[in-house]
C-alpha cells in the first residue's frame, strides 16, 4: 500500500500487478529510537524513505520551522530518479520505524524483472522528474503541499501517455533499454 502514495508506482502498478514483486524486494524496515537521526542534510540519498510508525520530524533549511512527517509519507523520492543530495534532516521524535527503499536495487530489479516498455515509462518520468526539480529551483526531500502531489500526478500521467503514444506508433518496442540508458 506504501507504493501507491507514489505516483507512477501506484499508476504503474494498477496496469502492471506483476511488478510489485520485483519492487517490493527493493524494501527493507529500519528502526530508530528516540532522537535518532535517520538521515542529515547534505548526504548523497541511496535509499528513498517512506514512514510507517512512530513520530519522525523533517528540518530544512528551506522550511520556516520543521514539520511532522505524516505515516505513509515518502521522502527523497527524487533519489529513484536520478542522484539526489538530500535538503534535509528526518529525525525520530519517538521510537519509529521506516521502508528504504534501494535505489541501487530498484534500478537493478527494473532493467532486469520488467519489460522495456515499463523501463521506458520509468525513463520518461526520471526524465520529466529531473526537469521538474530543476526548474523549480527548490525541491525537498519531502512533497509538502498539493500543488507538488498534483504535480507528482501530471508527470506520471505524462510518462504513461508518451509511452502509449510511442507503443501505437511501434516506436521503441524492439530492443531492451534500461532506465540509465534513456535518461
């Protein structure tokens, strides 16, 4: 259920049940204690962070004060996507527990347990995802408000339509890419 609350797993996946496998493999539960810091600002991400327990609190620079991270929130998505220094610090505020989510191992599992057409899609939003990024200017770790969740929905939105388009037209179908290949 924790894969949905990102956007084009949760697109994805609805099209492409026998994914979840392969994606949920990329997983794994850590535990913190009280006033443990669960990643610092600065840090090259190799995992993205989704909270399933316990009160974890994001600090940044960027933010006027720090917020509570809701349970089921995910934090360095962008690592998924392309190299991604976090902005931020999550640290725990009680006893909490969170998913890493590989990156390494997402993108081995990707190239390796699903199709080309489903590495496309994946390259296609990697790409509109880096270019979102940039042109905002400044992008946390964390999607604090509706405009980005909505913007999150677009862009998987996007990616799935660009494929489809590309499939109907018997464009890219014929070789297998990977995701570092098409971004």
């Amino acid at each position: 259920k924790f894969l949905y609350k990102i956007s084009i797993f949760r697109k994805l996946l609805q099209l492409h049940a026998d994914l979840t496998p392969a994606i949920v493999a990329t997983l794994s539960e850590r535990h913190a204690s009280p006033e443990e810091c669960v990643f610092v600002q600065d840090a090259v991400a190799q995992t993205a962070v989704c909270t399933t327990f316990g009160v974890l609190v994001y600090s940044s620079e960027l933010l006027m004060e720090p917020i509570e991270v809701e349970l089921g929130a995910w934090l360095s998505e962008a690592a998924l996507w392309g190299h991604w220094v976090r902005v931020g610090t999550l640290t725990a505020k009680s006893r909490a527990r969170w998913l890493d989510f590989d990156v390494e191992q997402f993108r081995l599992r990707a190239q390796r347990h699903t199709s080309a057409d489903v590495c496309r899609v994946f390259a296609a939003y990697a790409q509109m995802y880096a270019a979102e990024v940039t042109a905002s200017g400044a992008w946390l770790d964390i999607v604090v408000d509706a405009s980005e969740r909505q913007t999150l929905e677009v862009l998987a939105r996007k990616a799935l339509e660009q494929h489809s388009w590309r499939r109907r037209m018997g464009l890219g179908t014929h070789h297998q890419s990977t995701i570092a290949d098409e971004v």
